[in-house]
C-alpha cells in the first residue's frame, strides 16, 4: 500500500489493486477517510469516513486539496485513467 502523501501525522494511500473513481485512503491513528479525488479538477469529496471528527474531515479535505494535482498525477500512474 503506497503511502503518496503525509498530511500532519496523517498517511494518505492509494491502493495498486484498488477501484475507480480515483480516490485516496486517509489513515491516522484515530480513524480513516476515503476521500474522492474528482480528479483532474477536484474538489476532493468524503465518500466513507470510521473515526475522524467533522473538523478533522474538513482540514483532511482542505489538505488533499491543496495537493490534487500530485495526488492525480499518483493514481494516474498506478491505475492509469481517473
């Protein structure tokens, strides 16, 4: 399971066997996150989320958007098309 990013203790991943639409797994020691790319434009949205707080969600969506383009570019590589 590639690790693509770390969000503030957080990883993000992005599985090689996994499904379209493009999405990434947010994983932290409290919860996770399956977060939606809406790739190649954004924005992220939350699609499943075990053990995070609405404030957590929102800076976690907020983050991943400030990353879009590289996180794409990663599913991209791995899965081919979004």
């Amino acid at each position: 399971m590639p690790t693509v990013l770390r969000l503030d203790g957080l990883r993000v991943v992005i599985y090689p066997s996994d499904h379209r639409p493009a999405h990434v797994h947010v994983i932290g020691a409290d919860g996770e996150a399956v977060c939606v790319l809406n790739c190649p434009d954004g924005p992220p949205e939350l699609r499943e989320v075990y053990g995070f707080s609405r404030p957590e969600v929102n800076r976690i969506l907020r983050d991943l958007g400030g990353h879009l383009s590289n996180l794409c570019q990663h599913w991209s590589e791995i899965h081919g098309r979004y």
